[in-house]
C-alpha cells in the first residue's frame, strides 16, 4: 500500500453566475476545470512535494453547477 496523504488545498473565488454581467463577474466564462488548471501548480509548489512523486489527486467542489 503506499503512502496517502492530504498534502495541502487551495481554493478559488467564487462568483454568482452574470454572463450578462462581465464586469461583475470575472470568472463568468470560466469552468471548473480551467480555474483547477490555474492554482494546481500552486497547490504543488507549496506542498514541498516533487511533482514526479503524485500519482493520483482529489478535486473537491462545493458549488457544482451542470456538468462540472
């Protein structure tokens, strides 16, 4: 069995949905996806831990919408 650990968390901002809207919400077009894309390099680098060394990772979400 190999070592499991919860090595660190961040989390982005959180916006109500305003496609109409832009300039209230910046993250309007954004998924997901693409914001995880955006701090999980952070994630890693203040964990300390060598990006060859994960081998798996868990995404959380508190507000899903659709899809994501």
């Amino acid at each position: 069995m190999k070592e499991v650990v919860i090595a660190g968390y961040l989390r982005t901002a959180q916006s109500r949905s305003r496609p109409n809207e832009p300039a209230r919400d910046w993250f309007c077009k954004m998924r997901a996806d693409e914001l995880l894309a955006k701090i999980l390099p952070e994630v890693i680098k203040k964990s300390g831990i060598e990006p060859e060394e994960i081998d798996d990772f868990l995404v959380g979400c508190a507000t899903g919408v659709s899809e994501q």
